[in-house]
C-alpha cells in the first residue's frame, strides 16, 4: 500500500458498521424534524405515509425538507466516494473532486448549457458528467506525462479548477440569467431542490456507485502501484481510466444540484480509511454512509445554527474543510503520509 496510507487501530467490525448506518439514518430523521419550523416526529411520519393531507406541516416535510434531505444524503454519498477513489488511483492523499478541478469543470458544463439552452436544464446532470470528466482526464494527463510530485498535482489540480471558475464567471457576466442563485451554485447548497429534479442524478449516482463498488478488487491491485498491477496482469491504463471516470459521474451528477460543495471528498476518505480501514469494499461503502452522514448533518447545521435565517451548506463545509486541507498539507510536507 502506499506509504501515506496511515491506519489507526480499528473498531470492532459489526459494532462500527451498526453505529455508522445509525448516525445516517439519525441525520437523516433530524433533518425531517428539525428546522426554523418546528414539525414533531409523529406529523413526520404522517406526512411520509401520505397522511398529512394539506397540512402546513406535511407540505414542509414532503416539499422542503425530504427532497433537501434525499440531496444531501446523495451529494454526501457520490462525492465522498468519488474522493476515495481519486485518492486511491492518484495516489495523493491530498486530491479530493473540488481541489482538483473536477467539481468545477462539472460546474462550467453546467453554466455553459443552461446559458446556451436553458429550455434543457433537465439534462444538466450529463452535461455536469462530461464537464467533471474534462477536468479529471486533464489532471490524469499531468500525471501520467510529467511525472509531477503529489504537491505539484495538487498546485495544478487547483490551477484549473481556478481555470473552470473562470470560465464559469465569464459565462455569467455574458449572460447573467444562465445559472438562477449562481451565488448559491458557487457555494454549494440544496435550496429550491426538488424531487423531480433528483431522478436523473440519483439514477447516475445509483449505477455509478454500483460499477466503482464492482471494481473494488481492481482498485485493490491499483493501490499497490502501477508496476506492481501490471505485474499482476491488471490493465493499468483502462482500468485508471474507468475508475477515474465513475468519480467524475459521481462527483458530476452531485453538482449538478448541490452546486460546488467542497471538502467533502477530502475530509470523509481519510476518516473512513482510519475507521474501516485500507481494503476498497468497505471503504468505498463507509465513505458512501459517512457522506451522506456527513452532508446532511452540515446542511441540518446550517439550516438551524442561525434560524430563521439559513447558511448555505458549502459555508458549513468550508469551515470544518478548510483547516483539515491545511492540516494534511502540513503532514505532507513534513513526510508523513
């Protein structure tokens, strides 16, 4: 395994598992629960099992606050394995989906379609697919034709994700109606969510997290390096490409609704591989239950620190991201990862 990959002594197994899907499922009842508007677990319930009728509080569950929910449970899940796997096959403890331009290049996709076809915003998850796969395949080409160190990788990672904003940010000011709440889309957040607009990305977010999980043994063999895989007859080039790819449908289809929310591909991988350790299976299954745990627990934060006003979730994230990357950056440089 590679030399950055540092593990704690680990929990018991079935007791980390069971307190894991736990704290999913407890964020994900506190954010049907708990709001500027107070709604008890019983008129929850109700409204979850079509019951409410028109009641003031059914209408909040089912048209605010599950739709917001289901968001941030999804963004959580796709981003952080798409995290873990851009770690793995980059081999840099520091790459993560919005350091090395892949959430961005996502976003310019997205501004550049509803900017030149706003009647087609509903295909803005395949448009945020290929935008997020542009940034990845560039990143990669750096690696692969320069031999640049981790901390170069990253510095370019961040170069084009600055490129991408830029662009996004052009598009804007060309055409000002192109993203509604760009301030928003920039930051990250679930505002205005519907539903509706969940079904493509969750279908995305549903069959790519089915495919990288398939290919955990060959992730597995990656790890170990590039000329130890081909010693073991892994098609190294393919395979890197195809992993690489599947984050960046993960990562792409979340921003597509979630805008640019940052960290979380950086933060949940690193605690998961101290928790359910190095073996890809089961830490691309805890990062996917930490995620979305992790998410929907900012977003419920932001929702409730300062009610009846409301921080966007990416506000939340970069306050407890920011430190971390610095953090990681310091041990990097002192050689310890």
């Amino acid at each position: 395994m590679s030399s950055w990959q540092t593990f704690s002594t680990r929990p018991n197994k079935a007791l980390f598992w069971t307190a894991l899907a736990a704290l999913t499922v407890l964020s994900a009842l506190g954010s049907l629960w708990f709001g500027s508007v107070s709604v008890s677990p019983a008129e929850v319930l109700t409204a979850l099992l079509g019951r409410g009728g028109g009641s003031t509080a059914a209408k909040i569950v089912l048209y605010s606050r599950l739709p917001r929910t289901c968001a941030a449970l999804l963004a959580g899940a796709a981003l952080a394995v798409s995290g873990a796997v851009i770690q793995t096959v980059l081999n840099n403890p520091l790459a993560s989906p919005g350091i090395i331009g892949v959430n961005s290049g996502a976003g310019l996709a997205v501004a550049v379609l509803c900017a030149i076809a706003p009647t087609a915003q509903r295909l803005s998850p395949l448009a945020a697919f290929a935008g997020a796969v542009l940034g990845v395949l560039l990143v990669l080409g750096l690696a692969e034709r320069t031999g640049a160190s981790r901390m170069t990788l990253v510095l370019a990672g961040v170069a084009i994700s600055n490129l991408f904003s830029a662009g996004i940010d052009a598009v804007v000011t060309l055409v000002p109606d192109a993203l509604t709440g760009v301030t928003d889309f920039r930051i990250g957040g679930f505002h205005g969510v519907t539903m509706a607009r969940l079904a493509l990305p969750a279908a995305l977010i549903a069959v790519s997290l089915l495919a990288v999980l398939s290919l955990s043994q060959q992730l597995d063999i990656l790890a170990l390096g590039g000329d130890t895989a081909r010693s073991l007859g892994l098609a190294v080039g393919p395979v890197r490409i195809a992993l690489l790819v599947l984050a960046a449908a993960l990562a792409g289809a979340a921003v597509s609704f979630s805008g640019l929310l940052g960290f979380v591909g950086l933060i949940v991988p690193h605690a998961m591989r101290r928790l359910a350790g190095e073996d890809s299976f089961p830490l691309l299954l805890s990062s996917a239950l930490g995620g979305a745990c992790f998410v929907t627990v900012c977003d419920l934060l932001a929702r409730v620190l300062f009610a009846p006003f409301e921080l966007p979730v990416g506000v939340v994230l970069a306050f407890t991201g920011a430190p971390f990357f610095l953090w990681l950056l310091f041990r990097q440089r002192g050689g310890r990862l």
